[in-house]
C-alpha cells in the first residue's frame, strides 16, 4: 500500500447525517480503483481520501461520492479564515479611505463651484467673455471630479449597462450625466437656449455637490458596513501569535502554526492560551468570557481542556497541544460566524425581487416626470423651453433620490450585526434563516439530561432492606461488579460511588441488561439485580417493604434503583443527577417571554414530575426513548407549534435535525455540530434565551430597516417628481435628492449596528 | 395641446419602452453566453470578469460536472465583494484585483443563478 505515489484530499461531503451514510460513502471511496485509502468524518462532513494521482482524479471521487446519493465539491483552495477576514478588513479599510478622499476633494471641488457660480446666476446678463470664462473653468472641474471621484460610477455603470443590467451606478450615472450634457450645451452653445427662450443656465454645481454627497454617503456607509464585522474581527483577533512549547527539555518560543499535536504547551500567569490541548500538570482559572459569554473565571486543572484564545488567571500549567490550524475551536468559531454572516434571510426574498426591477422602474418614472412637467408647463401657457428646464430638473432629481442601496442593505447588515452580538454572548447562530426562525419560535423542547440536569449523575441514597442479610459495602462491590459492564449512565455512577466507598468491583461471570428495566449478572455465584420495580416483579422479588421509600425519593427527583441478591430485596440504590443552577431562571425567562416549554426524558413519570417541578417547566414527557424525542417534535410540530429542541448535540442528533431550530448546548468545545442551528458555547439554559430574544430584535431590525427602505422611495420619489408642488408649490432640487439619498442608506446600516448594544443579560 | 406636446409624449413613451425593453425584455445574453473549457482533473473551467457586472454574465456547463468558476475581480467596489449561488449555497468573499476560485456541480440540467452580496449583479450557469 505504501509503495504507491499517493497524494491526499479532503473533499467537503454534504447531506451525511448518521454513521450509516458515513460507512456508505467510506465504503464506496475504498472500493474505488486507484484510492488507496479513505476515511470519512460525519461530524466535519468531509473524506479524506489518500489516492493515486495516475489512477484516478479528484472530480472521479466527486463523481463516485455524488453517485452514492450525498453532495461532494472539489475543494477549493482556501486561505485560513483569519487570512480571509483579514484581506477582507484590509480592503475595507482601504476602500473607506479611498471614498473619504474622493468625497473630501469632491466636496472642496463642489464649494469653489458654487462659488464660481454666483455670479453667473446674479447678473444673468453680465460680460459675455466674463461669462464665458467662468463656464468654461466650471466645466473642467467638473470634468476633473466626474474622471477622478465620480469615475467608478460611470465605468460601473457601462460595464453592467452592456450587461442588460442596471444599478444604483446607473442612477447616478445618468442623472449626473445628463445634467453634465445639459450643462456643456449652456456653455458652448447659449445661442441654441436663447433662441428658446431660456436662459443658458448650468448645472455643474449640483453635478460636483452630487458627487460629494453620494460619496459621502457611500463611505460613511463603508466604515458602518465595517462595524458590523467588528464583533468577528475581534474574535480573529484573539489568535495568539507565538506559543512557547517545551522541545528537548527547554521552552522555546515557537510560532502558532508550528505547534504540532502532542506538543507539550506552558503557559505562564496572565497570557493568553495559544492553541487547544488537555492540560497536563498545575492549574489555573481561565477567562474564558470572549468565547463562551461566561464571566466567571473557569477553574482548570490536570485533564481539563483548555482553549486556544482564552487568557490565563494567575496560576501557570503545561498543557498538550491538541486540535490545531483549522480544526481549532477558534478557527471553527471564526469559520461558523463567517458563514453565517454572509447568509441570505429568507425575509430578503421581497426585497431582492424589488431590487431586480428597481432601477428601470426609476427611469421610467423619471421619463414620465419630464413628460407631465413639460405638459403642464406648456400648457399652462409656458414657453416649450421653459417647460423642459422644469421637467429636466424633476426628472434628474427623480434618479437621484431613488435608493436601491437601502433595500440590499436592510436584511444582510442585521445579520451580520446579530450573529456578531451572539458570539459575544457564546451564542453562534448559523445564519439568516436561523434567526428569521428562531424569531418566530413558540415552543421549546428541552432535553433532560445534560441539558436542565448537568448529566452527572451521582448516587445520593443508600437505604438497606428491613433485614438485610449482607453488608452495604459488600452489596455495593456486587452491585458495581456488575454495573460495570453496562453503559447506561446511573450504571457509571454507581460504580464511581462504589470506588469511592472502597467498595472495589469484582469480575462478573456473566451479565446481562434488560433495556429500560436494568441489569443483572452473576458475581461469585452469587445472581445479583438491580433496577426497577417492573424488574423486580419479572423475577417474583417483593419490592413492598422500600415500596414507600421509593417513592419518597422519587419525589425528590431522583431515581430509585431496587437491589435483589439471590431473588432477595436488599436495598435501595438513589441516583440523581442535579439541576443546573442556571435552569431554573433561564426557564422562568423563556416563560417570560411567551414560550411553552417542554422537558423530555427517559426517567420514570414520578421522577420526571419532580424535576419538572424544580425546574418549572409546563410540562414533562416521562419514559422518552432516544427515538421518541423525534417523534414529540414532530407531534408538537403538527400542533401548528414553531418548535426548537435543546439538546447536547451528539445523542440528540436526530431530534435537532427534526426540530425548526435546533440548539446545541455547549461543552465549550464542539462547535461545529451538523445538526444544530444554534450552538451555545456555555453549558447552560440562560443561552437558548438569548438566543431567542437575539432573534426577535433581529427580526424587528430587519423588519425596521425594510420598512424605512421601501417607504423612503416610495414617499421620496414623488416628492422628487414633484407631487406636492401643486399643493405647496414644494419642489426639491437634486442636490437635495443626492443628501436624502445619501442618508437613506446610512440610517439603514446604522439602524443594524443598534442591535451591537441590544442589552441582552 | 399642440405638436410640440404631442411629440414630447411620444418621444417619452418611445424612451420608456426602450428602458423597459432592453432592461427586460431584450435577451440578457444568451447569445454569446460563454461556454465552459475542459479543464485538467475532468472539471470544466471558466474566467469570470467582476467590474460592474460579470462578463461573461452567462455560462455553458455541463449537468453533473464540477465547474471551475474563476472569478478576476477588478474593482474594489464592495458591491461586488462577495458572490453568491443560493442553489448550491456558497457565498465567497472575492478580494479585490484578484482571482477567486469557486467549484460548483450543477446537478441536473437547468438555470443556476448567480449574484453579487446584494443581489444587483446577476450572472448564471445554463447546465445542460
């Protein structure tokens, strides 16, 4: 196998979404002449396929795992995500810079020729050669702004005009282009106005102003675009540079990408964490807050994972270097926001639609302007030249104040906001069309273990049969010898307890685990039972003399465990598994704000009511199995109820997926859980509701800011053509226009950048 | 209302049907829609210039096989900084004055639309 020329590709899978899709694909590649070796992640949705480059080509393996059913891209060459955020900042940057320049000469150009003007607007019949003069010098400034500032408008505007197509450049274009036009006429040509009774008035003022005001608009416009990224641009930000990692028994300072895995990383009081690993000797609390939302110092010892871009407190500890590069929890976060800040909300559909027939629209109104402004003129005894001057002024004026602008920036700045907002709360929220859901929730399906409780279960009680005939430690060794064999996770806890209590677990000579009863085994001879009253009464063993006490600690939400030794009752195991301190406050909150919520959960009704009641949700499904989480969604679902399903991402999957939004609850490290729209980084409840009450000012931004794009054209253009001159004689002039125009756009993006101090507690 | 006015109304009709014609109507193209060369590694591979609108704004492709989309972008207008296939759900930040590469597999034969962040630039693939 080794002695082929191989080479190695990671091909991006979608559509996986359990083991068996994983195995198909995998089996698929491997059977695959001239592949030489092929694995496949679910979680990261991916095949990393080893491959010899004479036998087969990449888009053959596109081809081979395309025909198993599952979508495959060639992979593209990727920069890293702090590389890209980065060149996406730089030419930001540089494109606000470069507006801030143009709009400042522009504006200086704009106030000498308004200045040049006066005179030529006072003494309309002053010196002819003086006159002259003047126009002449206007029309090269104007000439000069229009090549130097105002350029990209017209280049743009060509390139997409060729295209069939037509934008705000268009706009602008055309409406400074024909005031231009109108203006060089006055100037070479003033016989040709007189003749019609006009005099030769120029407009090269209004065409520079124009200009100035647009770019303005245009570059304020640019830096509010910038904030919007500010939140992700922190988080690139926390990458540390250099790592100091210990080779041949000395520390060296070595650059992060350098770190290899297995590398043993030490890190001193106060520094920032370089890469993720397992911490290994000392410990330390960390400020962990910039990724998680968590304010409290998280405390770190000996097999605690740290991560990369959190900042040590005041202790120092080596840690082994674990996930790197792109595989980092940084890396992934800042990949995750990126891509959720660069999708569509569904909710952008109506203004796309618009945007797609505005600009033509315009100009057609625009024409319809001149015309009914040169009738109404004309025939209101007018002089046809007059009449025109009047309509051409309106219908400039018409294309200036026109905004698409607004209508495209309205949803994606408010995402781009809101997903932000949400990684500084450690809430990642994978999109548009997340947010547009998770505004529209009412109900909330919340998974018991792990996500209200802290899925660590513990036994808290240990109450001995009346009579007992064997010794609790020596019961607690049977117990444990064979619940060591089960993976139910009481069965862990009891094992734990036992060890704790000295009570060491033996070899069982046989086992056995009844699924939903419990487990029984034989341990030196001796048949050893443990589990619930059913199984109890499958083997004729009398639970009545714990019966009450059963039902005692069921009510404190825990779980009773019966033990019977030889067909005998000997006592009663409890195991529980705490509430989380948060769930409590964060379910009262999600009540607050109108939210149903539900607990789902394979304990006993009796236990599952108790924690409902210390937890305070509506209401509890008891003796859920895994599958029958899917099938609660989608009978809420069919109820007419928005549903979201919490849950910790891995044993949850399908319930997620099933679920209109599904939230991964955080262990701080897995972030790129397939299934879930919304990951939380930190392990409590109180994210789901800020993730929600996210949502909802999102939405309303959205709805704000569409609202304000659609009524600002919808009001601005017929005052532009002129509506309510018969009524109050009210007429705008394009420079006004291009002002209005200007600050429609920027009040959109502002409006989003609000969301950035949303208080969200 | 005499000749003068008469001829401004169909002087403006006459423009504003022009507008709508050729914003609309006149075909977007298709006639000298690009056709997609074979590349090396079995995929096809086109060169898309960004400067106010894609050129060429419409493409030929083959159904069913990866398509090498190269885009030169010659700007830094940020209307054009990103490009976007809803139907394949990719969005790609294309840095300025420089190429881009994006790989899409048309599934089937049909439409695939293109556009700028905003939605003012609009180019598509025509699988066939």
């Amino acid at each position: 196998m080794s002695a082929t020329s191989s080479e190695k590709i990671v091909i991006p899978v979608s559509g996986m979404t359990c083991a068996a899709c994983q195995g198909r694909v995998q089996r698929t590649l491997s059977k695959t002449p001239g592949v030489v070796d092929a694995s496949v992640n679910l979680m990261m949705g991916n095949a990393t396929v080893a491959y010899d480059p004479g036998a087969v080509n990449p888009a053959d393996l596109v081809e081979t795992i395309r025909a198993t059913g599952y979508g495959a891209e060639l992979p593209v060459p990727d920069r890293s995500a702090f590389e890209e955020q980065a060149a996406r900042d730089a030419a930001t940057a540089e494109e606000f810079a470069d507006l801030r320049r143009k709009a400042i000469v522009s504006g200086i150009a704009g106030a000498v020729a308004m200045a040049a003007s006066m005179p030529l607007m006072r003494g309309g019949g002053m010196g002819g050669a003086a006159h002259s003069a003047i126009g002449w010098g206007l029309l090269l400034l104007t000439l000069g702004v229009m090549a130097f500032a105002g350029r990209h408008f017209y280049t743009r505007a060509w390139a997409a005009f060729r295209h069939h197509a037509a934008s705000m450049d268009t706009l602008v274009a055309v409406g400074t282009g024909a005031a231009f036009v109108y203006s060089v006429i006055a100037t070479v040509a003033p016989g040709f106005f007189l003749r019609h009774g006009v005099m030769p008035d120029v407009y090269y003022e209004a065409v520079i102003i124009i200009i100035a005001f647009i770019l303005t608009g245009n570059a304020f416009e640019a830096r509010a675009k910038r904030q919007t990224s500010a939140a992700l641009r922190a988080l690139a930000q926390l990458q540390p540079k250099t790592a100091r990692v210990v080779r041949n028994d000395t520390e060296v300072d070595i650059a992060v990408a350098e770190v290899r895995g297995a590398d043993v990383v030490v890190v001193r009081p106060g520094e920032r964490i370089p890469v993720d690993g397992d911490l290994v000797s000392g410990s330390s609390s960390v400020d962990e807050s910039m990724l998680t939302g968590e304010s409290l110092p998280v405390k770190k010892g000996a097999g605690d994972r740290v991560i990369g871009g959190t900042i040590n407190g005041t202790g120092a500890f080596h840690f082994k270097a674990t996930t790197l590069g792109a595989d980092s929890v940084l890396a992934q976060i800042v990949k995750l926001m990126r891509d959720a800040q660069g999708s569509r909300a569904p909710i952008q559909a109506l203004a796309d639609r618009v945007s797609a027939v505005f600009v033509p629209v315009v100009m057609t109104l625009s024409i319809a302007t001149f015309v009914i402004w040169f009738i109404a003129v004309h025939a209101g005894g007018g002089l046809a030249g007059a009449a025109a001057v009047r309509g051409f002024a309106a219908a400039v004026a018409v294309l200036i104040i026109a905004c698409p602008c607004a209508m495209g920036l309205a949803v994606p700045t408010a995402v781009m906001v809101a997903t932000g907002k949400g990684a500084e709360l450690g809430v990642l929220i994978k999109g548009g069309e997340a947010l547009q859901r998770a505004g529209d929730l009412t109900t909330v399906v919340l998974d018991k273990t792990g996500t209200v409780t802290e899925g660590k279960p513990t036994v808290t009680d240990l109450v001995p049969a009346p009579g007992a005939a064997i010794a609790p430690a020596e019961l607690l060794a049977l117990v444990a010898s064979i619940e060591r064999s089960s993976e139910h996770p009481l069965a862990g806890a009891i094992v734990r307890y036992a060890e704790e209590h000295g009570s060491a677990a033996r070899a069982s000579e046989s086992f056995q685990s009844v699924t939903g009863r419990g487990a029984m085994g034989v341990v030196g001879g001796r048949a050893v039972m443990a589990g619930n009253a059913a199984l109890m009464a499958d083997y004729a063993v009398d639970t009545t003399p714990l019966q009450a006490e059963a039902e005692r600690l069921a009510g404190e939400a825990k779980s009773p465990l019966y033990v019977a030794v030889d067909g005998r009752l000997e006592a009663l195991l409890a195991v529980a598994d705490p509430i989380r301190a948060s769930s409590r406050a964060a379910i009262a909150r999600l009540h607050a704000m109108g939210l149903h919520v539900v607990m789902l959960t394979g304990d006993a009704q009796r236990t599952a009511d108790a924690i409902a009641r210390v937890a305070g949700v509506d209401r509890v499904v008891a003796g859920v199995l895994p599958a029958g989480k899917v099938a609660e969604i989608k009978r809420l679902q069919g109820e007419g109820q928005v549903v979201a399903m919490v849950g910790d991402g891995i044993n949850d999957g399908p319930a997620l997926a099933q679920a209109d939004i599904g939230i991964a609850i955080g262990t701080g490290t897995d972030v790129a859980v397939e299934a879930a729209d919304v990951a939380l980084m930190r392990g409590d409840l109180t994210g789901v509701a800020q993730a929600i009450e996210l949502s909802r000012r999102t939405m309303r931004t959205m709805k704000q800011n569409l609202f304000w794009a659609f009524v600002y054209n919808v009001i601005g253009i017929p005052i532009a053509a002129g509506a309510l001159y018969p009524a109050f004689g009210l007429q705008l002039s394009p420079i006004i226009a291009s002002a209005a125009m200007a600050f429609s756009s920027v009040s959109v993006v502002s409006n989003s950048l609000r969301l950035r101090r949303a208080r969200i507690a | 209302m005499n000749a003068t006015d008469w001829l401004v109304i169909a002087g403006g009709l006459a423009a504003a049907a022009w507008v709508n014609w050729y914003f609309f109507l006149a075909e977007r193209g298709t006639s000298r829609a690009a056709v997609a060369a074979a590349g090396s590694g079995g995929e096809q591979e086109v060169r898309i210039t960004v400067h106010g609108s894609y050129d060429p704004a419409t493409i030929r492709v083959a159904s069913g096989k990866p398509v090498r989309l190269v885009f030169d972008r010659q700007e830094n207008a940020s209307c054009s900084e990103e490009v976007v296939f809803p139907g394949f759900g990719v969005r790609k930040f294309l840095p300025a004055f420089e190429t881009t590469t994006v790989v899409v597999t048309p599934p089937a034969p049909g439409t695939y639309e293109f556009t700028c962040g905003m939605g003012m630039l609009h180019g598509r693939l025509v699988a066939e």
